[in-house]
C-alpha cells in the first residue's frame, strides 16, 4: 500500500498541515469504501453513509490539504523569507532568486552567506 500526500517545498508547517488532512481524507475513503460494501447487507442508509464519508474525503484532500495548505504555506514562507537564511538560501540556491534580492531583504541571510568567486553559495568565514 502506497500513500499520496501533498507537500510544499518551503514550508515544513503547511506540509504537516496538508498530510494531516490526506490522512483525514484517506481514512474517510477507506471508512466510505467499507460502509459502502456494509450497505449491500445493511440497506440503503449505509449507502447514503458511505457517499457522504466519500465526499468527506475528497473535501479534506483537494480542499483542505490542497487549497488551503497552500495558503498556509504562501503566508509561512512571506514571512519566513524575510527572516530565516535557510529558507532564503534554498530560495537562492534553487535559482528562484538572486543573492542580491534575497540578502537586500533578510539581513541575517546577507550575514551568514556569501558568493564565492565561481558563483556558488558559501558560509561566510568567521574572522
């Protein structure tokens, strides 16, 4: 068994958020799938049960872990860009960025790192 979540690259918050919810959502679809085969003994309630718990699912993985996880991380990485070099060095280091418009905006980041003479990210050295 294999098991499909969503993640975003720069936001470790918004990741746990959204698989979270594919969690919630995979076990609605399994519950849904169960109560679905429980209504072939049970009768016509358990279908409308089990539709409802399908339903369920797909609300918590396309809505809840997809839309609003990427809401959470578009806010999480607005804030983290400005203050965590980690963040903003993998920014960097993805080409997403120039050094020079990530270390005009994260000071810290300015301070930690540097470009060496081949181009490439480097710690700056402790005098």
């Amino acid at each position: 068994m294999f098991f499909i979540f969503t993640s975003f690259q720069y936001s470790n918050k918004a990741t746990l958020f959204a698989i979270l919810m594919d969690l919630l959502a995979y076990g609605c679809g399994l519950g849904g799938i169960v109560v679905l085969l429980l209504a072939l003994k049970m009768g016509p309630l358990f279908v409308l049960l089990g539709l409802g718990l399908i339903a369920l699912a797909i609300f918590f993985y396309f809505f809840m872990g997809s839309k609003i996880g990427a809401k959470i991380a578009k806010k999480d990485f607005q804030k983290k860009i400005y203050t965590d070099p980690i963040v903003a060095y993998n920014y960097v280091n993805d080409g997403k960025a120039t050094y020079q418009e990530i270390a005009a905006i994260n000071p810290a980041f300015a301070a930690k790192y540097e470009v060496n003479q081949f181009g490439k990210l480097t710690l700056r050295k402790k005098n």
